[in-house]
C-alpha cells in the first residue's frame, strides 16, 4: 500500500462540480477536491489562496484539500 502525502498548494484555478487545479511547489500541477466535513461548511477558494492538500498514494495528480492557510 502506497502512503498518502501531505503538501502545500496554491489555487490556480477554479473548475466545475467543486474541484479546484492547484500548483505544488516546484510548478507540479494537480487536481483537487475538498474534503470531509469541509465539504458541508466550505469557503470558496479563490486563486492565489494557499491550501493543504492530501496526495494519493496510488496517483500524484489527484488531492483532497483538507485545510486552508
């Protein structure tokens, strides 16, 4: 079993059924959706803000936003 990573990301973009592109440092582009209960109390995200995200284990492209910072 793969493990999950957690990283630091920015908003790029945001993109329909609440899914966001965000930029890893290092110019790695990914997809990402909010999490958990985050997705019942969720503040819109707006490009620029900084957010943490939980990669898969299986793929990179692919995060859950768990925290905004």
């Amino acid at each position: 079993m793969k493990a999950e990573r957690t990283v630091e990301a920015t908003v790029v973009e945001e993109l329909p059924n609440a899914v966001y592109r965000l930029e890893v440092a290092g110019r790695h582009r990914v997809l990402g959706h909010p999490a958990g209960a985050r997705v019942r109390n969720f503040v819109r995200l707006l490009p620029g803000d900084r957010v943490e995200v939980v990669l898969s284990g299986h793929d990179l492209t692919r995060g859950r936003i768990t925290k905004k910072l």
